[in-house]
C-alpha cells in the first residue's frame, strides 16, 4: 500500500511539473504576435498563474484522494473536465512550489533535534545571562539550522523536475540503502552512550559536584539535557542521511560532466550500478567495430597479391576487368562496396570511376539477392560490341558458376577438381580468419563462329566463367578497443559479444578485440557457441556454461535476453549495450544497466527502455561510464570515511570530559558548525568532485552486499579518530598549564584545534589505500577551493565572532601550534597506511 501511495504522488507530480512547463511554453509562444502557433482539436490555452495567498491553506488541504482523481483526470483526456477541474491544478501547483520543499526539509528528525537543542540553549542561555548576550548560542543553532534547510530545499527544488522525467528512479539505489542501514546502527550506538552521558550528569548532580555551578533545579535541568541533545548531534551525525543527498548531487554533477563525453544520462541511479559492473553484454557492429571493413588479402588465380606486388606484373587486361567488375557493380551492401572500391582505387590504380562508368553501357542489371548471396551486371562497353557479364558475391557461390581462372599473366586456366579444392581451402583460411571472402567472375559473350556476340540478351550468364580472384575483407576494430577490453579485464569486468555474425566472423573479431585469448579458443568450443545451441541446453546446462562463454554467434534478441537472466541469477551486476534496434529493448530493460548506443536510435521503445544513452556509440565510452561509476562510489567511500572519523572523535571526546569533568568539551553550536558547514557542505563538495583516475580500473569490482566500510577505512578512520581524541583530551585536561591561558583561550584552542583536524584530514580522505594523498591535487581546483574557504571561514569565526562560537582570538604563536599539530594527521596517515589490511 505505501509502494502505491509513493507512485500516486510521483505520477500527480509529473503531471504538475508537465502541467508547469506546458504554461511556460504557452506564455512564450501565445504571447509572441508573430510566433506561428499549430493548433490541435485539443488544444487549450490556459492561465495557470497561482493564487500566492491561498498557498498554505491549499497545501494543508490536499491528501491522496485529490491527488489520484487528478491523476485520473489528466488520463481521461477529456479537454471539458479538465476545464472544470483546473483549479485543482492549480492548488496542486502551487502547493509544490518552493515552500513545500523548505517544509519537507523541516520534517527531518536532525533538523528537529537541532531545533530542540537550540531552543533549550537559547531559553538557558538568556535565563543564565540575559537577552542581551543570552541569546548568540542559541542563535547561532539556529542560523546554522537554517542554512542546512535552505541548502536543502534550493537542491531538492532545483533536482525536482528532472527527478520526475521518465526513467532519472523509484527506488532506492544500493548505496542508499546501504547508508540507511549504516545511519540506523550508529543511530543505536549514539543513543546508548546518551543514556550514559545522561546518568552521568545526573550522578554529578545528585552527587553534589555541579551543584554549585547550575544554581536552582530548573537551570539543572536545562543544562543536563541540553548537553545530552548535544551529543545526539555528534552520535547521529548528520552527514549520513545527507550522503544519500551527496549520491545525487554526485551522479547530477557526473552527469553534466559526462554529457561533454558524448554521455547521456536518463537515471541517476545507473551512474552508482555501472561502479559495480561485473559483466559487459555488447553487440560488435558500431560498438567493438567500425561500421565499415577493409580488404586484407587478394589472390589472383593460385598467388597472392600483396601491396609489395607490382601492378606491372598483373596484365592490363587482368587490371581492367577487375577495374569493371569493382566500379559497376554497385549492388552490393553499402559496407562491402565501400572497402572493395578503396581498395580498387589505391592497390588497383582506379582513378576515374565516373569516366570507367561513362565508356560502358548497363544492359541489365541483377540487384544483391540474400539467398543466392550475389549480384550482377550485364554490360558493353561504348567502344566495343562485345556483350560482358560480371558477377561478384559469397565465393562459395560464385566458384561454383567458374569452369576458369585468371593468372596474373592473363591467362585463362581450367579449374580441374584440385585447383577447386585448393580455391576452397584459401576461401575456408579467409573464413577462419574472420574475414569476409568475396570473388569476382567475368564472361565475355562469343558466337559460335568465334565472333563477339553484339546481339543484346535479357539474361546473364550464370554458368561457364572465369575467375577473376578472391578478396578477403575485415570487419576493423574501434581505435582503442583493445585498450579498453583488456582495462576492463583488469578490473574484474567480463565482457561477453553477442552478435549475428558466424561463428568464424565472430570468434575473430572477438580475438581482435581482446575479448577470447588463447586460453578461450582452446576450450573446445565452450567460449564461442552459436545463438541455436546456447538455446538448446537446459536450464542446468545453460547456468554452468554462462560464465565460460564469451561470444554468442548467430545469436538471437532471445539469446541476448536469455543471457542476461542467467548472468543476474549467478549474482553478476549486468550491462547491455544495444545498437538501437527494436529487438534490443528486452534485453536492456532486463539488465542492471541498459546502455543504447548511437545518436540516432530507430525507435522510443528503446530509449526508454535504456538508462544510458552513449552518443558516440563507442566500447571507449561503455568503459567511460563504469570508471565514472566507480568515482562515484569511490567519493562517496571517501566523505564517509571523513564524516565517522569526525563523529567518532567528537563523541569519544565529549563523553570522557562529561564522566570526568561533568561538562562536555564542545558545545553545541561548535558541533553544528563542523558537522553541517565544514564537513556536508564544504567537506562533501571537496570529496564529492574528485574526478575518475586509472587506479579505479585496477580493482575488483565492489560487491552488492559487500560492507560499506571497508577493512582500510576502519584502518584509516580509528588511527585518525585516536589520534584526534589523544590531542584533544590533553588540551582539554592540560591545555591551560602547556600554554600559559586561561580556560576561554583553552577551549578556543580545542575549537580550532578540531576543525583544523578535519581540513587536514580531506586530504587523508583523498586517498584510502595509498601513500601518496597529494596525487592529482592540483587538477581539482574545487577541493583546493574548498579548503581554502574552509579555513577562511574558521578563522572569521574564531577571531570575528566569538559571541557565537564561544571563543577568544588567538595570537600567531597559537594559531600556528593548531596548524601543526592538525597537520601531523598526514604524518599518522602515511605510517598508518604501512600496516597491512588483510583480505
């Protein structure tokens, strides 16, 4: 019931976001006297300005049935009752705009407890201190209460409308999840260590040891819980449910990097799945291929004519019979035609094909039949009466129609049983090779006196010919293909090809590419099998041989989406890339990822069918996405490691002052202010737009149900964490006495100390694994910015308002003593990072 709920109300706000923009475009174009207008019998102008006065109530007023009879409403189709029923439009409109957003973000359970704890601080602080300098704690909760909202609000509001568009997702991607189940057990934790902060104020109290510092029972009280929403502002930290927004604003940020690498992507969730990308299902033709081949081989009779053969050798007759056959007969597929002419051009010496085509007359012509697999054109030329018939197509065929053969002497030889045997064996090598063979027949007509035939037939000739040679043409390989399959290997990623060429075609355009080594071929067939057989095993056979198989030749849209299902049921996180065809949406609506590849897809089924649309149609960009994907996941890692530490510190730190001196060592608004500005706004941007490095593609995949937290981010977050708690607590304990300062200057100190930490700390963040955390810093000018603004801010705030943050200024001398002991962190990184992980 609440799946339908939620999908009610994400249908009624597409229809209002359609609605919206619909008006817009009216206003543009109604408006513009000279703007044509194409009007349809359906067509209605309407006035959807809202009535801002009635905003609220209207709000309060909507529920679920007003909006599923709306959604009804736009169905029907019915121009009168929409007419009738706008001013529920209306009222749906404008209760979507802006505010709402400020409104949703209210509702959150850390905005309220931040809200809670600033009210407690601001009613004990005026009580204690008076309204005049009572007021700046509380008050600065609040302003920083109110900016997260307003952060919030302005990027929800912003991402809305694309949110609603068919396909951007509804449901929760898996780090998402993820996250929430990681929120809800430190949730748990941090509540447990508030009940003992609270008992151990209460002691304190009851106890007699802070009774003299509280005054009466109500300013207790006050003080008591105040301290104890303090730390549920460290044990719940905020920037974990923020980081399901940070996986938005990430993929969203992505996403418009990515459309400047030909890129288009419809749901933001397939950015984050394509980082966990097992396997790669891809056709060949536009993808791992050209979309057009070249002539590799030619034999001429028994020999082969290489590019180091001389043209001289070959008799001019033998050149202009070859020269006739290749510029007239123009019927063959678009992509063998245009291979077979550039090679006739540039190995055959054919300059002029307009003047070859000018001196001869066609006669008639046999168009490329898909059954006979040839075509063929009966000609004269202008300067002779002599009638020619020409015939090119699958050798196998046109072999078949040869009773001769040419040599390059010109010489026209009988094809005895072994000389077919041995043309069969080059075609069959050709064959074997991946390639395409082609030959090339010729017949000029005589009478039977021996005089050239000038009488005009209606039919060709399709027996007694002369061969005149075999070409063998290759599919080419994308520049960098290779590259990218062997990239993909080395980071776990399967990638399998699936395609209608021949077994022979197939397993060597794969080999060219790097997807079947030597070790595939020699598996007696289970690598490479064809669509028919694939089909035929049952299902126990089918899930055993699915992760041996690599290429699937004469393969089937079925085949494609059977592959798919097997792949998924053994726990692999699939891709499929589709060149566009209709036959293609199964397979890509089935897959985790469904990627159409070229600019121009034949039909919209599959466009949305897809959640990545790669322009270019290139391997190089399918690889692309996934190294984006795993950026993704990689910064979302990196902030998260970066956030427990601060809260793992914070907490620890205030609980053991709170056992041992009955007050906590940061106050609430200091909390706030690292938590919500120096670490989700700046420390999210500053990790957030690290951009994709090679060292991505190195690893194994990560796993779906593989921990959030991995074993080096425990590594690196508690040495920090400890390290952290050491320094503070000793400043906090022996600060006073190591610096010479009173207790104000002391707890500035800690203040600045901390938030110092956690700048220094980005940079350890940067790298998880690695050494060396300056790596490729000077490319992301955004972190560099961010920390730059981190610490302009922090010192703005120690030494400008200190009625807010609770400090004192510092001179030169401490200032400094916070910036190096805040950056011997890298110094704990580094020696950190030389204690083994094990696996």
């Amino acid at each position: 019931m609440l799946k339908r709920q939620k999908r009610k109300w994400r249908l009624a706000l597409t229809a209002i976001y359609c609605t919206r923009a619909l008006a817009s475009l009216y206003k543009e174009v109604v408006h513009d006297k000279n703007a044509p207008l194409l009007r349809s019998r359906s067509y209605k102008a309407i006035d959807m300005e809202p009535n801002k006065e009635e905003d609220e109530k209207k709000l309060l007023a909507i529920d679920q049935k007003m909006l599923a009879n709306t959604i009804d409403i736009v169905k029907e189709n019915n121009p009168d009752h929409f007419m009738s029923q706008l001013g529920r439009f209306k009222e749906l409109a404008a209760a979507k705009g802006f505010l709402s957003f400020v409104f949703e973000a209210f509702k959150d359970a850390a905005i309220l407890i931040f809200l809670l704890s600033a009210l407690l601080t601001l009613l004990f602080g005026i009580k204690l201190h008076g309204l005049k300098d009572g007021w700046y704690d509380g008050g600065g909760i609040i302003f920083a209460v109110l900016f997260v909202v307003i952060v919030s609000a302005v990027s929800n509001f912003k991402l809305s409308p694309r949110a609603s568009l068919p396909g951007f997702d509804e449901n929760l991607t898996t780090v998402q999840t993820r996250l929430n189940k990681l929120t809800s057990c430190i949730g748990k934790v941090g509540l447990a260590v508030d009940l003992l902060v609270l008992a151990v104020y209460v002691i304190h109290y009851f106890t007699g040891n802070s009774r003299d510092k509280y005054g009466d029972v109500m300013n207790n009280v006050v003080a008591i819980v105040a301290a104890v929403i303090t730390t549920v502002v460290v044990a719940v930290p905020e920037g974990l449910p923020l980081a399901s927004t940070l996986t938005t604003l990430a993929n969203y940020s992505m996403h418009k990097t990515m459309m400047n690498d030909n890129v288009l992507v419809r749901k933001l969730s397939a950015c984050e799945t394509m980082g966990l990308a097992t396997t790669i299902c891809t056709d060949r033709r536009g993808t791992l291929t050209l979309n057009e081949m070249k002539v590799i081989e030619y034999w001429l009779g028994n020999e082969a004519i290489t590019q180091e053969t001389n043209l001289s050798e070959i008799a001019p007759t033998i050149l202009q019979l070859l020269q006739q056959a290749v510029g007239l007969s123009t019927t063959g597929s678009p992509t063998d035609q245009k291979a077979i002419l550039s090679w006739a051009v540039f190995d055959l010496g054919m300059n002029n094909m307009d003047e070859l085509k000018q001196g001869c007359m066609i006669i008639q012509e046999e168009t490329l039949d898909s059954h006979k697999n040839r075509s063929g054109v009966l000609m004269r030329r202008n300067s002779e009466k002599a009638i020619q018939t020409h015939w090119n197509g699958d050798a196998e065929t046109i072999l078949s129609m040869c009773s001769n053969y040419y040599d390059k002497t010109g010489t026209a030889k009988a094809i005895n049983d072994e000389e077919r045997m041995h043309f069969g064996s080059i075609v069959q090598k050709m064959l074997a090779k991946g390639m395409r063979c082609i030959a090339f027949a010729h017949k000029k007509l005589q009478q039977e006196n021996g005089q050239e035939e000038d009488v005009p037939h209606e039919k060709l000739e399709e027996g007694g010919l002369t061969l005149l040679g075999l070409v063998g043409l290759k599919h080419l390989c994308r520049p960098g293909v290779t590259t990218e399959v062997d990239a993909c290997g080395a980071a776990g990623v399967v990638v399998k090809m699936i395609t209608g060429d021949d077994v022979d075609t197939a397993r060597a355009i794969a080999a060219d590419c790097g997807i079947l080594d030597d070790q595939d071929l020699d598996q007696n067939g289970d690598a490479v099998v064809e669509g028919e057989q694939f089909r035929s095993y049952s299902t126990e056979e089918r899930m055993e041989k699915v992760d041996k198989i690599h290429v699937i030749a004469r393969s089937t849209p079925f085949d494609k989406l059977l592959m798919v299902q097997c792949l998924k049921e053994k726990g692999h996180v699939v891709v499929v890339t589709g060149d566009g065809t209709n036959d293609d949406a199964l397979a890509l609506k089935e897959a985790d990822v469904g990627i159409s590849m070229g600019v121009q897809l034949s039909n919209e089924v599959e466009k949305v069918s897809s959640d990545i649309v790669i322009l270019d149609g290139t391997f190089t960009s399918v690889v692309e996405v996934m190294r984006w994907g795993r950026c993704v996941h990689a910064n979302i890692q990196k902030f998260l490691q970066f956030q427990l530490t601060i809260s793992a510190a914070a907490l620890v730190v205030n609980f053991i002052a709170a056992v041992f001196s009955g007050k906590v060592v940061l106050t609430a608004f200091q909390l706030l202010w690292v938590n919500l500005i120096i670490t989700n706004t700046l420390g999210a941007l500053a990790l957030a737009t690290e951009q994709p490095s090679n060292h991505l593609m190195e690893k194994q995949p990560v796993a779906r149900k593989s921990p959030l937290i991995t074993r080096f981010m425990w590594r690196n977050l508690i040495a920090q964490a400890l390290y952290q708690v050491t320094i503070l607590l000793t400043l906090q304990f022996k600060g006073r006495s190591i610096f010479g300062v009173d207790e104000k200057v002391n707890s500035t100190l800690i203040f600045n100390t901390f938030v110092l930490f956690q700048v220094f700390n980005q940079f350890n963040a940067r790298e998880m694994e690695k050494k060396n955390i300056f790596k490729g810093l000077l490319k992301n000018k955004m972190f560099l910015g961010t920390i730059g603004i981190s610490i302009i801010l922090q010192l703005v705030m120690v030494e400008c308002l200190k009625r807010f943050a609770t400090t004192e200024r510092l001179d030169c001398v401490q200032w400094s003593a916070c910036l190096g002991i805040a950056a011997l962190s890298w110094l704990i990184g580094w020696i950190v990072k030389y204690i083994p992980v094990p696996a």
